[in-house]
C-alpha cells in the first residue's frame, strides 16, 4: 500500500472516500466540507484479549 503524500492531502475533495495513511494501521484522513481539508482519525484496535 502506498503513504499518502502531501499531494495527494491536499487534493482531498468533500465527496471523496476517507484515504489510508498507508504506512500507519488504522489511521486514514476523513474528508471536511471543504475542499482540501480533512481530519486524521485512528482506528485503535487492541491486540489484548
């Protein structure tokens, strides 16, 4: 899986799917109502049982 690039954050649009960090597991980057702005949310999942 690629890293989400600099580029590619900021190209971020209102309608498009949540990204995948890529190099991070559970964090992807949620897209905002405007256009080039998002917010960074991470999954946490425990590996205890």
């Amino acid at each position: 899986m690629a890293t989400l690039t600099d580029t590619n954050a900021r190209q971020i649009k209102p309608d498009d799917t949540p990204f995948p960090h890529g190099g991070i597991t559970g964090l992807t980057l949620h897209p905002s109502t405007s256009k080039g702005h998002g917010k960074w949310v991470l999954r946490f999942i425990s590996v205890v049982m």
